[in-house]
C-alpha cells in the first residue's frame, strides 16, 4: 500500500500554498537514513521530492508518520519540538515558518488534497 508521502511524490506538481505567501527556501524533512524529502517553497507554491537536495533548514522528525503529520498540517511544529519529535538544524526560523504555514493551511492535508482535485 502506498504512502501519503508516495502519493504526493508520485504527483511531480507544485501545490498551491496560499498559507506560505511571501516565503522562499527549502526545507528538508529527515526520519533517519533513508527518508529525506525537500520541501521546496516558492511564495505560496509547494513542491515536494525525494532525494538529498540543498536545502536552508532541516527538520530531524523521529519518524516517516511524523514528517506526514507536519505536512498534513496536524502536528504543531513548537509542541513536537517541546516533545522530542522534531528537531531543526540550519535556518530554523524558515523551518517554523514552513511548518506553522503548513499547520495554517496544508497543500497535502485531506481537506486540501479534496479541493485540488475538485478544481482539476
């Protein structure tokens, strides 16, 4: 069964990201060795890949269904720090930027994944 990060992967589309107007950068999304995900934010547009890109900010998550969380916009990036799930090397400032912008209004949340097949 494929994973909501495979299925957003799969895509290959910059999402629209109203919540994340006026920023800029890449933020990567770490669970261990093998899954590293970009970010890639471009004043209110999305793009998300795989791979071990450059990127200003990375969030260290303590697993996959974590990085999912805060993509969907369903995890606060400030209580899961305080937890002990999420961790942010590099510009941290843009990384809860990212992260409280997703938590605003997710591209990749159900609610948003909905209404972009709706509009297609």
């Amino acid at each position: 069964m494929e994973t909501h990060l495979e299925q957003w992967l799969d895509s290959k589309q910059k999402l629209p990201a109203p919540s994340l107007a006026g920023l800029s950068g890449t933020v990567a999304f770490q669970a261990g060795a093998d899954a590293r995900y970009l970010l890639t934010v471009n004043n209110g547009e999305v793009e998300l890949t795989a791979g071990s890109g450059k990127a200003e900010a990375v969030v260290i998550c303590d697993s996959k269904a974590e990085i999912e969380r805060l993509l969907r916009g369903e995890a606060n990036p400030v209580v899961a720090t305080l937890q002990g799930h999420i961790s942010a090397e590099g510009d941290r400032a843009l990384a809860l930027k990212v992260s409280l912008g997703l938590l605003a209004g997710s591209p990749f949340s159900e609610r948003g994944t909905a209404s972009q097949e709706a509009a297609v």
